[in-house]
RNA sequence: GGCCCGUUCGUCUAUCGGUUAGGACACCAGGUUUUCAACCUGGUAAGAGGGGUUCGACUCCCCUACGGGCUGCCA
C-alpha cells in the first residue's frame, strides 16, 4: 500500500457499455462497493461510453439491471463519461499549455503503415511522432490529434495495493493519444480526468489495466495531482483455467440470475473468488464489508467452480428469511422466463419455505421440491412415483385416510398415527412413505411427508390421499 | 518480437524464514436416515522445474517452463 489516505474512502465500477455485465466485471464492481461500504465511503458508477461506435443504451441498461441484481447500489446519478467530453478537451489544452502534450499531424494511415513495417522488421512497434518537437510554426492547417508527451527516460514506478511495486522502463511507453483528431477524449484521458473531478481515492479494477496505469500515471503528473491507491485484480478463468469467454457457459451476470442462484450466495462465491480472510467461507454481507481489504486480495487469476458456488448458494437460501427468499424466487421465475405465481401458490410457498430452504442449493431445485405445494389436485403420479401406488399401498392409504379426520393436525399426532398404521400392516415407516410421497406430491422426492401434510392441510391432504387410493 | 503480471491438494485458498503445509468445495469409504438435501466419522490429494541466499526456505533472489495481460485516434 501506498501513503494512508486519510480522506473518505471514494472507489468506483467503470464498465464500458459494449455488451452484459460480465461475471468478472460483477466482481470488480462488487470488490469496489465492498471497500467503500466497509470503509464508511462512496461507490460510483461511471458508463465509459466515449467510444460512440461500439456503446449502446442497451448495454448500459443490462449493466445497471445486472448491479441491481447482484444487489450493489451505487451513489449519486451515474456518470456519463462522453457528457464529460468538454472537460476532458479543456484538460488536453491544458496540458498542451503546459507543454506536457503536442499536436502530432500524422495520419492512422501514416502509423499503420510504420507499425506493419516495425513488426515484419521485428522491431519495436512504439510510434514516435515527428511532430514531438516540431517549431509551432511549422505546424500544417490539418487536423491533429493531442499526444501526450512522455518523458524519454527514466523509469514510471507503481504501486499497486495487489500487485506490489511495479516498474515500467519510460522507453517502453509512447506518447498515446489523449484526444482524437475529431476532437474526442480517448479513454486513457478520460479516466484519469473523471477519476480525479470525481474524487476516486482508490481504483480497483482488472488487472488487465496494470500497464495503463503507468500511462495514466503520467498524466496525473503532468497535471499536478494526486494519484489514487491502485488495485489491479486478476480476471476471473473459466473452470479450464482459460479466459473465461462464452463456451464455458454463464458469463453474463444475469444468466445466473435465471440460473437460480440467489444474489447473496454470488456476492460470497465472488467475494471468496481471488479474496480470503483466514478460513472464513461462509459469511454475510455485513461481515464482508466489515473484513474485506486490498491486502486479502490474491494475485493469480482464479477459476469458476460451480459446485461452490452451488454449496454457498444452498447455505445462504438456508439462512435466507421467508418474505425476502419469497420475493427473490419471484424475481428468479420471472427472470427464467417462467410463468408468474398465482396468489394461491404463493401463499402455499410462503408457508412451505421452511422445509423447502434447507434441501435447496438454487432455486429451480427449491421449485422442483416445492411441487406438492404449487399443484392442484387432480395430482398426477410421474413415472416413479405411481410405482408406488400399487394395490397394498392403496389400501394402506384406504385405511390411513379415515383416521386424519379426526387427528389433531401437527407433527406428534401424525407421527404418531402414520406408524401405528405401518405397524398395523406389518411394514415400517420407510415403506410407507413412498406411497405418502406419491399420492401427496406425485413425486419420489419431495420433503418430509409430515411437512407437506403440515403445508396443504388436513381436507387437502384427505382429498389427494382419497384420490390416489381410488 | 518487446514490456508487465502470475504459478500451494482436482478447484478456491491459509501460511507473511522454523507447521506432521491448515480449511472449504469436490471426490472416495463407512454411519445415520422418510426420498432428496442435510448431518456424523474417516480417507485420497499440493508448494511447476533448476540454481542460489540462509543454521533453516512454500515464503527472499536469479534462470527456465507454462499461463495471462498490454503493446490502438478500444475500453
């Protein structure tokens, strides 16, 4: 780490709006808001959308919907860097005043043509421009772009929160283009300008950007002010240890929304992702803010494993309250494209979570579970489970079925009554709740029988039992 | 090509010169059980390779290998 900062904490999530939120870029996000939520400082949200051919609306929409998802909300109105274009121009004639920048006339087709040439040669393809320091007054009447003018010698040290201290030979860094001959900012200037007018104390982010950081650190220089924390996080793999792109599946982040992993369990499985404290594993979003640090941050590129991610999912949909994990499932149906509950249904769902959230790691296999509360009689047996249903498990039905009328409708009582009448036919428990199980949900894997029992109550529970004993 | 970063069980990681290298997920075996899930017990499994420095290296330095990134008037 750097020198202390003893100002708030300000970090923000800058992602280009080219496309979804990316799994890898959820996790940046989510690594900045934790270090301002648990340092008592603000997160921002700024669209990098200063390149006009590749930014859409639409981009910037399934962003914002997948930070919403992922449940980390920004401060303030999010920031448009192309509405800042003016002020980032105003900065490139500052430094051209300054004469820390030039106007550099060549043509792209002029620096393609020495680049192809550098590289057939197998030399440095670094472009040095003519126009470095050329006499004003030889400048032609044609448009230009503003370079930076970086210092020929010497080294640009970092230092990096993750990556340690970093050097970079000066020789090895040209003079990169800080606005466009259109007179547009390039991103290289426009972070640095909005980083700093917006007052980022620490910039986390890919480490993707670690060489841009000695650029812009020039930048920072030339204009005299503070350079923030840097933390360059490694990306995120897919599950062969490659960079993660669409054939491992899920990259987006709301394709783990309709996936039906609960938002709590991505923010531990992202936050563990690349980042330990101790042997913690499991934890809350309050303990995360309050442990999360720049120091527990690894610095290899880590892998996406689902089976985790699944095992952190099914613990947090166990420790999930009712009305909350009710609203998400909502949101997960709607997400997946999948019909809306009725009122009934979710009433049922309501009252069936707690003994369905404890055998569930996402949500379509909490929906599956929850099949005896969501159907309507008639209930159709599938294919195992009318197995069950053969002519001694009717008539042990026959018989159970006159005895819940007059039962006392909790847990003791039916225990109670179930064994006797297994006991009465010479099997145990175990033998009669398959035909329980298929005659109550028309499934062989549902919960405790007593529980559904509980949940659809006692004319329901006769109704379906009758029904599958005819 | 040049520059930069990385490398501990299959995976995520702990360790910040001295540990029988720990935990979690996964996996295997056994137990429990009302299906599933869960749970209990036990087990397999790691410092990329080679040189140094040191009384002592996973830990510090160098080289190699492999992986990744940057090298744009993209971000």
């Amino acid at each position: 780490m750097s020198a202390p900062h003893s100002k708030p904490v300000v970090t923000r999530f800058a992602p280009s709006p080219t496309g979804y939120l990316h799994i890898g870029g959820g996790r940046t996000a989510l690594f900045n808001w934790l270090f301002a939520r648990g340092h008592g400082g603000t997160f921002l949200l700024r669209i990098e959308d200063t390149d006009r051919e590749r930014s859409t609306p639409e981009a910037t929409e399934a962003i914002l919907r997948g930070l919403t998802w992922l449940g980390l909300d920004w401060d303030g109105k999010v920031v448009s860097q192309f509405d800042r274009r003016d002020r980032h121009a105003e900065v490139a004639r500052e430094m051209l005043a300054r004469g820390s920048a030039y106007k550099c006339f060549c043509t792209q087709e002029e620096i393609e043509t020495f680049r192809a040439s550098a590289k057939a040669a197998g030399h440095s393809t670094l472009f040095h421009s003519p126009w470095r320091d050329a006499d004003p007054a030889s400048h032609p009447d044609a448009p230009y772009v503003i370079r930076m003018k970086a210092p020929r010698g010497g080294e640009t040290v970092i230092t990096d929160a993750v990556q340690g201290s970093v050097t970079f030979g000066n020789d090895q860094l040209d003079d990169m283009v800080c606005l466009r001959s259109d007179g547009t900012p390039t991103y290289m200037l426009a972070v640095v300008v909005d980083d700093h007018d917006m007052g980022v104390t620490h910039v986390i982010r890919g480490d993707d950007h670690l060489n841009n950081a000695a650029r812009q650190t020039m930048v920072y220089q030339a204009m005299g002010w503070d350079i923030p924390v840097w933390a360059h996080i490694p990306l995120i793999h897919g599950p062969d240890g490659k960079k993660l792109s669409k054939r491992h599946g899920a990259v987006g982040v709301e394709e783990y929304q309709a996936m039906g992993y609960p938002a709590a369990g991505m923010r531990n499985y992202l936050t563990r992702l690349g980042w330990a404290h101790g042997d913690d594993e499991f934890f809350t979003d309050a303990q995360a803010k309050a442990w999360f640090n720049l120091e527990g941050i690894g610095r290899a590129p880590a892998r996406l494993d689902f089976k985790k991610l699944e095992n952190l999912c099914g613990q947090h949909i166990a420790a999930a309250d009712d009305a909350a994990l009710l609203h998400e499932i909502q949101a997960y149906l709607a997400a997946a494209g999948h019909p809306a509950l009725t009122v009934a249904q979710n009433d049922r769902l309501g009252r069936a979570l707690y003994c369905l959230k404890d055998r569930a790691k996402t949500f379509p296999e909490l929906i599956e579970k929850a099949h005896f509360a969501l159907s309507t009689r008639p209930i159709v047996a599938d294919e195992a489970a009318a197995k069950a249903l053969d002519t001694v498990s009717r008539g042990i039905l026959k018989d159970l079925t006159p005895r819940l009328h007059t039962a006392i409708w909790e847990k003791q009582e039916l225990e109670t009554i179930l064994t006797e009448v297994a006991a009465s036919h010479g099997i145990g428990f175990g033998k009669m709740a398959a035909p329980l199980r298929a005659g109550l949900a028309g499934r062989t894997v549902t919960p405790s029988v007593y529980d559904m029992m509980l949940v659809i109550g006692r004319d329901e529970t006769i109704a379906r039992l009758t029904d599958a004993a005819a």
